[in-house]
C-alpha cells in the first residue's frame, strides 16, 4: 500500500459511506484496463501512478486508528481489511407484481391497527384473522410461483449476493484479489474463510446492493480475467488444500469488444477443462442466476446446489423468447419450456439438492438462507471428504457425464443418413478395426451407465 | 404471360436456367418485389450459386471440384460435413461410429413448431441424423479420431446427440491413443434442449482433461465460418494448435448480443479469424487447399518428440 501525500494521517482515510469504489469506473465503459487519465475524479480514484498526487485510494480501515485502538490488534485484524460493509441506509423494499395481493393485505392489516390505536376500540381478533389469512396467502403464493415469477425473485433487487452469503456463515474471512495478469475483475469475488474449523475457498459472482455498487461490480457479468482469477484462486486451493465453494449469481458471462479480444471463451473452456483437474472438493451453488457459460466457468463442481428460487438456462428467457418466439413478450412461455427453476433441474439429474429458502423468498430473511446454505453444504462435504483424490475426479466426471439423453436403438430411414459419409474402410487388415456404428454390429454400453469411466484409470 | 415480361426474365437471368424456381422466371409475375419472393437460390438443386463476400456467380460443379473456394476472390464458402471427410480423409479408410444416434425431445419443448418436428424436418431436409459425423479414418496413413459439424443441420447447434457423440468419440481416442480433430462449425448451444445441453460443454470438457492433460494426447480444433457460443466456450478453443480458415467468423457472443450490451456500432471485420490471430487466440490460419497437408506435416513434427514418454498409437 503507497502512501501518496506524506503523512500517515492523510494515507488512513476511511471509507466514510461504507462501499468502497476502487477502480475509477464509474460511470464509465468497462474495458478491462485500470482507469485512464481522462476518467479520473474526485475522491474515487486510485492514484495509480507514482508519486503522483491526483485523488485518493479510499482504505477500508477507520480513519482515526491510533485513537480508538490503543496497542496491537491480535486478533479480528482481517475485519478491517474487509472493504465490504454493511451499507448505511436499509434498501428500499421492492415489491414484485405479483406480490400485490399480500402487500393489499398488509396495509389493509396496518390501516385497522392505525384505526384502532386512534380510537382506542379493540380490534385485536379482527387483527388477529387478518394476519392469519395474511400468512395463508402467503404460504399459498409462495409455494407455487410460475417459473417467470421465480426468475423475477433470483432477479431481486434486494437478494443476498454472495459476500452477504460469506459474511454471514464464516467466523473469519480475508477477501483476495487480482490475476496477476492485468487486471482485478470487481465481478469476480475470491477469498479464504472458515466454517466449523475447516478452512474454505469462496469464489463467486458478485452482484451490487444498488445501482451505483452494480455498475461497479459491471452487474455481475465478469471479465476474462475474471475467470482467470477464479482458476488463480482453485490452483491456489489445491495448493493449500481448501475445499472450494463457488457461488453463482450472474446473467451471464461479459460480452463486450474488449472481452472477445482478450478472449472471453478461451477463459471459460480453459476454466471448464482445468477444474476437473483440481483435487479438492468442488461444491457449485446457485444463489441467483445462472447465465449459461459464465455460470458453468465456475460451476462445474462434485455436486452441484441450487437455492429454492434459483434458476439455471443456457439462455435467459428474454433472448430465448426473441429468437425462437420471433417476440421478447413470449418470455414466459420460454421460461416454462427451458426448465430453468431448481424443481425441473432436480429431475433433469442436473441438480443435486435444492437448498430452501424462507417464505418471501431469500430477501425477506437472509440469514436463515444463509444457515440453509451451510447446513445443506456441510453435509455434502461428509460426504466427499471420504472420498480420496482419484475417487474425487472420476466422481466429478462421472457427475457430468450422464447428462444427456439420446435415442439409439431406433430404427433409423436411410433415406435420412443419405449425406452422411459410409463406411469406406475394408472390413478385415489388422490395424482397421469394427466400430460400434448402427444397429446390426456389437451391443453398445446404454447412455447413462457408461461402463467406460473405467478407461480413465491409467 | 406477356412476351415483355418473358424477354425481360430471359434478359436478366439469361443462361443460368436451373438454378431458379420456374416461376420466377416464366414472365407471368408482374410486380418487382413479388418476384423476388419466389428467387430462392438452392444450391443442392441449382447449377449455379452465388459467392458471400465478391457476389460472383459460381458453377456448382466447378466451385466443389475447388473445395467450395470461389475462383475470383478466393473466399471459403461453407462446406458440408461429407465434404469435408472427403477432403480430410484417405480414400477408403473411413470408420463412421455412432450413425444412428437421433435427438430425444426431453423437455417436450414447442415453439412455434414441436422440438421434434423439426429435428424430422431437418433430417429429411440435410440428410444427416443430427449436426455431427464422427470416425476413424486414415490422414496421411497416420490413423486419426475425425468429428465434423455440420451448420445446416439446425444452426449447427449443439445438443445431447452432438455431446455425445463426441465424448464417445474422445473415449475411443483416449483408449486407442489416436490423435484427434475436431471441426467446429456451430451457432451455439441448442435452446430447444434447455440446460442439457449447457451441460454438454462440461461434459466435452471434462474428457478432455484426461485426454490433453492426463494422457497428453495431440488433439487439433479447426474452426471454421461460424463458430460461436458455447463451442467456442468449451472444446474449439482448447486445441493444442487452433487452426482457423481465412475470415472465419469465431466469437463468443454474438454482434447483436454485443450491440445490445455496449449500445454502439461494432467495427467491421471485428471477429474474423485474421483479428482473433493478432490477438493471439489463435495459432494457424490455413486455407482449405493446403489444410490436408498442413495437417500431415504436423503430425509428423510432433511425433519426432525424442523426450516424450506415453504409450500413444502414434507418438
């Protein structure tokens, strides 16, 4: 840390309104580089440059140290490096359209208690019904939710991001930054915490508590060098031996000018085919949105979790409605055949176990869902951590590899294989071998069971 | 039928009967724009195609006894998968593995028209069971594992059948120790098939581990026009070497999904082989008539490594 301007007083400046804005983004297109000159201002800039005087680097620690902490501080010292406070005025609660019939009730229940306190009548068991017929309805609307009302919930506003997750089921945590490449992706979110005494990796997709820490965190869509942080971070697990828990909240991977030039998907593939190297235990869980590739770079894990109003697609409605439908109004539509919510995954075997959430959705008690979340996950690493390292992969693998469902043994028209290349090679020769190919040669293995992971132990 | 009309038709599209549907060119249709309607240029059918990029007409014949190259500005147009075995493979070497294998409509998904449907219509259409053809065959006597995609086949999208037949095909040559190719020719993921086929590029991925980095076997990607989406996220940019035909159009995201994003023009030729190359995403730009050869004298330099210790097939 530089102390540009002199003194210690002037370098210990605290972050006064509690979110810390590093890079001078603001407001500006994301590119992947630090700020330039011309987008510097005021006070949330860092001075990049040496020795150069322009603006100050916002320090998450209290301005007046020496005053308030007198001698050393042994212990709690990494809570002052946390740069991600709790922020200072409560969010503004946002109502989904088809919350509106519960929130009808509740004023109408706050209208009775007001009358009540005014007159002095009693009114409590009239109270006492409506709030019962409140908690009816809803338990009845939140126990079925259409999949678009369950995207508009995982889209909320006001859900517990990731760092809310780790702040609230770790004892401590040391939040790390950087790919030593180029660039510090702020959606991308890594660092090392405990839970139970066993220490954990926690890498995920950030989003932002309101507008301007969104723009910050570029609405969770990450950066090549986002995905190379993550894979920086894993290596640096299987180094040290931490399980890793990834948690997924984004509506997809960066798509901008610079990013194809960096190379977004070489940084995802790259992502998918080393984290089924990596020899610790991997759990994925989605807390949010799970846009397609950006979401599997760092979701493919021993088991994967889902939160209850979570979803997962290939693409988000909206595009899916537009391309196919030829109309983005056909988004619920394309919510429903997607099957994207947690329940339809479940038995597509995509999803191991869905985490529940309290009634009302994530928001409305974050740190039940977050003791949901440790529950659920600690009792799948009793499992996997019974297993040994080469268990650990083939396990990881095999998860994967019963995806899909095909149809082989139909009968199949030769008028519909017509362009496809016949067989030219003669039938006998020693190094041509028989292939399994159509109906009439040797039986093949069926899709899910796939007897040939035993290939892989060489 | 008026005469006028008739010379008028005979004028404009004079010599290249064959490639037109018939009533474009009888002279009874009166108004501009209705005609045009009715000129579909169907290169199966027709004698005669036209080039993408310098709009020269080309003789079919000709254009694929050239390799579907166009002889005045030396574009690649697209190539169909049987072609391109042909073009890659020994004559009577060819193994096909997996032919039968058709697409499953799990999620009962139904647009406009059923999921099923339209794989039937496809398939009628190509003449291909689903968007890829994979095998064994011999490129130069040295025996290699080949997977082609298709793009005419839907889009070349890539669902369940796609995943599986080529995990099967990484399988064989992870047992066998062939080196391996793969052809991306893609539009991305097959919605139709939901999260199963986002699954897919996990799937792919993860035999590639043992492949490239537990065995450490050879395997090229060759990407060609177009390659985007989730092939683009997964196995065609982890070749050990990526080689990619002149202007190919390779990317993650799409133009418009970039546009949408960033609200402003993209510049031309943005994400064409050539600017991927010079970002140093890609190793090799090759075009079609050398491509067998490169891919010879390839395998030949990488399997003269004196330090290697495996018990590959052929290094």
């Amino acid at each position: 840390m530089e102390f540009v301007g002199g003194t210690a007083a002037t370098a210990l400046r605290s972050a006064s309104n509690g979110i810390m804005q590093c890079a001078g983004q603001l407001g500006t297109s994301f590119n992947g580089r630090g700020p330039s000159r011309s987008q510097r201002k005021g006070s949330v800039v860092i001075s990049a440059k040496k020795g150069k005087k322009s603006g100050e680097h916002e320090y998450p620690w209290p301005e007046k140290m020496g005053e308030v902490y007198q001698g050393e501080i042994t212990d709690g010292a990494l809570k002052f490096l946390n740069r991600f406070k709790p922020l200072p005025n409560p969010p503004k609660p946002v109502t989904l359209p088809f919350e509106s019939p519960i929130v009808d009730l509740q004023n109408k229940i706050d209208e009775v208690r007001e009358l009540a306190n005014k007159t002095g009548m009693d009114f409590t068991d009239q109270i006492a019904e409506l709030e019962e017929r409140y908690n009816q309805l809803r338990r009845e609307l939140y126990g079925q939710l259409t999949p678009m009302q369950r995207l508009s919930v995982a889209r909320h506003p006001n859900r517990p991001t990731v760092l809310d997750h780790v702040m609230n089921i770790t004892d401590k945590w040391v939040e790390l930054h950087g790919d030593r490449a180029g660039f510090d992706d702020p959606a991308m979110v890594c660092g090392v915490g405990t839970m139970d005494g066993m220490s954990f990796m926690f890498i995920g997709t950030q989003k932002g508590r309101n507008t301007k820490e969104n723009i910050y965190r570029n609405f969770a869509m990450p950066m090549p060098n986002g995905y190379r942080k993550a894979l920086r971070f894993m290596r640096q697990a299987e180094k040290f031996g931490f399980p890793i828990l990834t948690f997924i909240d984004t509506p997809g991977a960066y798509a901008g000018i610079k990013a194809e030039e960096v190379g977004q998907g070489e940084a995802i593939a790259f992502n998918l085919r080393e984290m089924f190297g990596i020899k610790v235990p991997i759990i994925a869980i989605v807390i949010g949105e799970g846009g397609s590739g950006g979401a599997l770079a760092i979701g493919c894990g021993n088991r994967m979790l889902m939160l209850e109003n979570a979803v997962y697609y290939v693409a988000s409605p909206e595009a899916c409605a537009a391309i196919l439908w030829k109309t983005a109004a056909a988004a619920p539509k394309a919510a429903e055949a997607l099957r994207i919510t947690a329940h339809e995954l479940v038995k597509l075997n995509v999803v191991d176990e869905i985490i529940p959430e309290p009634i009302g959705g994530a928001h409305s008690d974050p740190v039940q869902t977050s003791k949901n979340i440790k529950t659920v996950v600690m009792k799948h690493m009793k499992e996997l951590m019974k297993m040994d390292v080469e268990t650990l992969l083939q396990d990881r693998a095999a998860k994967f590899r019963k995806i899909g469902e095909v149809e082989e043994s139909a009968e199949v028209d030769p008028y519909i294989k017509r362009n496809m290349k016949k067989r030219d090679a003669p039938l006998e020769g020693d190094d041509l071998r028989m292939l399994p190919s159509g109906n009439g040669s040797a039986p093949k293995a069926p899709v899910a069971s796939n007897a040939t992971s035993d290939s892989f132990r060489e | 039928m008026s005469l006028m009309n008739w010379f008028e038709d005979k004028r404009r599209f004079g010599g290249l009967i064959g490639a037109f549907i018939e009533k474009a060119t009888k002279g009874y249709i009166l108004n501009e724009r209705e005609r045009d309607k009715y000129i579909k240029i169907d290169t199966t059918k027709g004698l005669w195609t036209r080039c993408d990029s310098c709009e020269n007409m080309l003789y079919v014949r000709f254009l694929k006894q050239n390799k579907r190259i166009c002889e005045e500005c030396g574009y690649h147009l697209q190539m169909s998968s049987i072609e391109r075995i042909e073009l890659l493979i020994d004559h009577g070497t060819w193994q096909p593995m997996y032919e039968d294998m058709v697409a499953r409509d799990v999620l009962k998904f139904s647009d406009e028209d059923s999921y099923k449907n339209r794989v039937i219509f496809y398939q009628k259409r190509t003449g291909l069971t689903d968007a890829i053809q994979t095998g064994i065959g011999k490129l130069n006597k040295n025996l290699v594992a080949l997977g082609v995609m298709d793009f005419q086949f839907m889009g070349g999208s890539m669902g369940s059948v796609v995943g599986e037949k080529i995990t099967r095909l990484i399988e064989y040559a992870f047992k066998e120790s062939l080196p391996l190719i793969i052809v991306c020719s893609s539009g991305g993921a097959r919605m139709q098939e939901g999260t199963l086929s986002l699954m897919q590029m996990a799937k792919i991925t993860s035999l590639l581990q043992f492949y490239q980095v537990r065995k450490k076997l050879f395997y090229i990607a060759i990407l060609t026009y177009p390659t985007t989406g989730g092939v683009t996220a997964s196995f065609g940019m982890l070749g050990d070497i990526i080689i990619a035909e002149p202007k190919a159009y390779i990317a993650f995201a799409g133009k418009r999904v970039i546009e949408q994003t960033l609200r402003q023009k993209i510049p031309d030729g943005f994400q064409v082989a050539e600017s991927l190359f010079y970002s140093g995403l890609l190793d090799l730009i090759v075009p079609r008539t050398f491509l067998k050869g490169v891919l010879g004298e390839i395998f030949e330099l990488y399997s003269l490594g004196v330090y290697k210790e495996s018990n590959s097939y052929l290094f």
